[in-house]
C-alpha cells in the first residue's frame, strides 16, 4: 500500500478553513453532480472545491490548494452531510406547517359539522 502524500501546513488550514466554513449555518453551498464541484460563500469569502483543487477568496487573497482523492472525499462527504442536515430542517418545517394546515382543516370540519348539528 502506497502511503499517502503527508499535507503541508497550508493544506491543513485549508481543510480547516473550508470545514469551518460548511459549519456556518448562514454559508451558501451549492454542490453540482455534473460539473463535479462545490461552491461555498459565507460573507466575502468564497471557497471553490473542483475535483481536488480547492480555491479560497477573500476579496485581497487567493489560496489554490489541491489534494489527494481521500482528502477531497472526506471534504465532499462533509458538504453532503451539512446538505443532508438542512434539507432534513427544511422537511420539518414543512410538515409542520402542513401538520398545522391539516389540523386547521379538521377544526373547520368539526364547526361545520357542528353547525350542521351532525
């Protein structure tokens, strides 16, 4: 088994920076399937995954980093599941509010059956 590249320190705050950056819950991510790649913007800073390259913007500086494919698995892993996580909020949130639309619905129901004396 081939041992992996070891990263240098800038690759590591890269990781870091883009793992912190998925975590904020304002942040933007939208992953394409089709052209392979993520973008990330929280603020002015936008945060580019390509295959394994990485960009990180700021506006003054841009950081062009590229990794190995465990390394930018792990980073597409970690978008997928934060994807996952607010796609699940947003089904809460909508099936509480059809739960409430449905229940609003059978107390009208209920009044007009008891309107109607039945």
């Amino acid at each position: 088994m081939i041992n992996p590249t070891p990263l240098t320190d800038t690759q590591q705050m890269g990781i870091k920076i883009f793992e912190r950056t998925v975590s904020i819950k304002d942040a933007e991510i939208f992953f394409s399937p089709l052209s392979d790649s993520i973008y990330i913007e929280v603020n002015d800073i936008y945060i580019i995954l390509e295959g394994s390259d990485l960009q990180i913007i700021n506006g003054k500086f841009r950081y062009d980093l590229h990794y190995q494919d465990s390394v930018r698995s792990k980073l597409v892993r970690k978008v997928l599941n934060t994807l996952e996580q607010r796609r699940i909020e947003v089904e809460r949130r909508i099936k509480s509010k059809s739960d409430l639309t449905l229940n609003s619905i059978m107390e009208e129901i209920e009044d007009i059956r008891k309107e109607k004396g039945q």
